[in-house]
C-alpha cells in the first residue's frame, strides 16, 4: 500500500494531490492545443475505442493492488456477501434509472432554454450508456486509495462485468426506447483482458516467484513499498492525456460540457451515497464499503463511448455526453476517495475484511 493512501506519512504527489490534479487537467488541455501531434499521434494506438497507452498507465495504476491478492482471500468472499449485494443491486437496480431521472431533470427541463430540445435528448442517452455501465479498470484505483480489500474488490467488478455481460443490452434498450442496442462486445472484452487479466496473471505471477524465493516479510515490507507513489503518477500522467485528446471538444463547447457535467456529476455523488450509507447501515467493514460504493459511482467509459459512436455517430450529443463523462470521473472520484477516507473511523468495528480473516 503506498503510504499516501493510508494517511501517514504524505509523500510530494499525495500531500498535494488536489492541486496536481488541477495542474494535469489545465496541463492536458494545454498540450493539445500547443503540441497537437502528441495527442494525435497516440491517439492513432486506439483498439475498439480503448486507448492503449491510457491503458497502459491504467494497468501500472492497478498493479500494484494486483499485487496484493492472495486467491486464498478470493474464496472467502462468499462468507461476507453484503459487499457484494450492495454493489450489485445500486449498480444494476438503481443507478441506470437514477442517471435517466437526473439527465432528464438537468438537461430537458432545467436546462431546457440553453439547449436544442433534440440535442439534449441525445445529451440524455449518452447518460444513459454512462449509467448502465459500471467501472471495470479505475475501481482498482480508487480501492487502492482507500485502503480497500484487493480480493473482494476482484471479485466485485468480476461479477459485475459478467453481469453486464447479459444486462447492458437489455437495460439500455428500455432506457433509450429502442428495439435493438449494437453492444461493443470487443471493446467490452479487450478492456477485461487488459484490466484485469494481463495485470492480474502478472501481479500473481510476480508474487508467488518473489515470496517464494525471499518470502513474504521481504514482499510485503520492501517490494511492495518500492512502488511508492506509482499509482498517483500514473494517475495525474492519465489525468494528461485524457485532457490533452479532448482539449478541443472542452474548447468549442465550454457551456455545453459544464451543463452536462452537472447532472453526471450529481449522479456520482448520490450512487456513492446510496451504497456507502447502505454499507455503513449493514455494519460492512470499510475496506468493503468504499470499493462497492466506488464501483457504482465510476462508469466503464470505454464501453460507453463506444457504444455511443455505434449508435449516435461520433459526432453525435450521444458521444459528448459520454466524453464529459471520461473528463469529470477522475477529479469527482478523487473527491469521494477523500471522503471515504475521512469516514473510515465511522465504519470502525464493522467486522473483519476477507484477507484479514483468512491471514491472507
């Protein structure tokens, strides 16, 4: 665990980490517009809408963690479901119809004499893709950073994507009114494999040959804080880049991305809320809590980027909306990482988490 993420012990990146988020969005938007060759040029290394060196800098965020699962842990979270049915009922039973009701209050009826009745309808279903996807890569960020239980936190965005396997369709074809929904099954599956399988058999690989050959106080104790403030770097370098491809889309449409930013926005901390408080009020312990609260509250852009440019066109409101997504996910999550940080002593005594229990 980096120490940042604990609270003791701040490093340079962590102590500050508010204003170098701020820096890496104006540093993004900046780069894209004074050296436009950088962000074109990588943006050329993009497989069914996954970005591969935005994938990469995720994959050195979330190693880390990876490195952390013991599967002997992973078996245990079927003694402890109440994680697991928070994050799945709010994700799937809540959040997609929570994310139509506050796009459609914001951006048809509030915002209704700022923009074209058509084009917000368009803003709404890019919401809407936004809302029936939840995160698959970026949790294991915010579970690192909030101390969360790296076996359940697998096994939550498991269960998770192989239930968006079957429910993405279907539940965005009845929040859209449409009869068929074209679903992105490569994306869908590449982001899996790059997010969780590649890192995952590397974090397993890397820690059975370390622990066995200098065992496991070495792992633990040294190799595991050599990483430092990896992840926080490899965040603000994401942070970069994501602004940099979309410099122009903020430029040319300032008014239009503050507008629906507001309700995504909204919808994130009132998804959080919901499954934090559920937590709290189910005495679930906090290194459980925070991962299932933060699944819901972050969103499988990738998948619904994609899925937009498929249905809308990739110059549709469709496709914007779900960009304002990739652009506010990073600084609103952060907000809620320090939030669940700062609530951690509320959820003291809730039990012991899966690899505590197990001595894992």
């Amino acid at each position: 665990m980096a120490e940042g993420a604990t609270g003791k012990g701040l490093g340079f990146f962590e102590r500050y980490l508010s204003a170098w988020v701020a820096l890496g969005i104006a540093a993004g938007v900046a780069l894209g517009q004074w050296w436009p060759a950088l962000p074109a040029t990588l943006q050329r290394f993009t497989y069914a809408e996954v970005s591969i060196p935005i994938a990469v800098l995720i994959w050195l965020m979330i190693f880390p963690m990876m490195l952390q699962i013991d599967f002997g842990s992973v078996l245990g979270v079927r003694r402890q479901p109440k994680g697991l049915t928070v994050t799945l009922v709010v994700n799937w039973l809540i959040k997609p119809f929570s994310m139509l009701f506050f796009a459609w209050l914001f951006l048809q009826v509030l915002f209704a004499p700022f923009i074209p009745a058509e084009l917000a309808l368009e803003y709404v279903a890019g919401a809407i893709l936004l809302g029936a996807a939840p995160c698959t890569a970026m949790v294991f960020v915010w579970s690192y950073l909030t101390r969360g239980d790296p076996s359940y936190t697998l096994v939550q965005v498991a269960v998770n994507d192989l239930i968006m396997l079957f429910a993405f369709a279907p539940i965005v074809a009845l929040l859209l009114g449409v009869s068929q929904v074209f679903v992105p099954y490569e994306t869908l599956m590449l982001s899996v494999v790059l997010y969780i399988v590649v890192p995952l058999a590397a974090a397993v690989a890397t820690r059975a040959v370390l622990i066995r050959r200098r065992g496991r106080a070495w792992f633990e104790g040294v190799f595991l804080k050599s990483f430092g403030s990896l992840t926080i770097v490899a965040l603000l370098a994401t942070l970069v880049l994501l602004f940099s491809f979309q410099g122009d889309v903020i430029l040319a449409n300032p008014l239009h991305i503050v507008l629906i930013a507001v309700p995504l926005v909204i919808q994130t901390f009132v998804i959080f809320g919901i499954a934090y408080g559920w937590a709290w009020a189910w005495r679930v312990p906090h290194r459980v809590a925070a991962p299932a609260a933060m699944i819901g509250a972050s969103n499988f852009f990738e998948l619904a980027v994609a899925a937009a440019i498929a249905l809308f066109g990739v110059t549709s409101g469709a496709a914007l909306a779900t960009v304002v997504g990739v652009l506010v996910e990073v600084p609103v999550m952060l907000v809620l990482v320090r939030i669940a940080n700062a609530t951690r002593g509320r959820f003291e005594g809730f039990g012991a988490p899966v690899a505590a229990r197990l001595g894992g």
